[in-house]
C-alpha cells in the first residue's frame, strides 16, 4: 500500500495554513507522499478568498489535483462562488473526509 495524507487546512491563522499547504506541495512534488489531497475546512476557507499568498499555494498545489473547501461552511459564510473563482472546488466534505480515511489516508490537520 502506497502513502497517502489528506491535509485538512482549517485553521484562520496564515502561518500556520501555509505551513500546512508547503507541506502538502512538497510531499507531492519530491515524492515524499505518494498521495496527497488538500481540503479547506472551517476558518481557512475565509483566509483563502482573503489572502493572495494562500490562493497561489493553492493553486500551486491545484495543478496536481483540485483542493476542495467545504461546501457547507463556504454556503455559510456566502463565499461559495469566490472560492470557486479561485480555482478550489466546493463540496460537503465530511464524507470526502471519512473515506479517504477509510482508503488509507493519513490526516494531518493545520
């Protein structure tokens, strides 16, 4: 079975979500991870359509695959669209979560 983490970005803090997302650009450019998937959640989400160093980490890591934000929170907060424009998908998550737990996913949370 290959490696596999799930980075779930949630906290509102820049530091730490971009320490968070260098983790999850660099465990799949150099290897480290065989899979890594990203996903917004929670507080990050509104530091994602506010911060333009978080949007370019992220679309950084989005020329691989998508991040994701949670479509719940996002639909909350009214900021669906504008995390959409930047380039992350919007979708519930909690079950997104769940199963990659399940498929062997490793969780690192920031």
């Amino acid at each position: 079975m290959g490696s596999k983490v799930v980075v779930i970005i949630s906290t509102g803090e820049k530091e730490k979500a971009m320490t968070g997302l260098m983790y999850a650009r660099n465990a799949r450019d150099r290897g480290w991870m065989d899979e890594v998937k990203v996903i917004f959640f929670g507080p990050s989400e509104n530091l994602l359509v506010k911060d333009e160093d978080i949007q370019d980490m992220a679309l950084q890591i989005g020329q691989a695959e998508k991040p994701v934000a949670c479509k719940a929170l996002s639909d909350r907060d009214g900021i669906s669209e504008k995390i959409e424009e930047i380039g992350v998908a919007v979708e519930y998550v909690g079950t997104v979560i769940s199963d990659l737990i399940k498929e062997g996913y490793v969780p690192m949370v920031f």
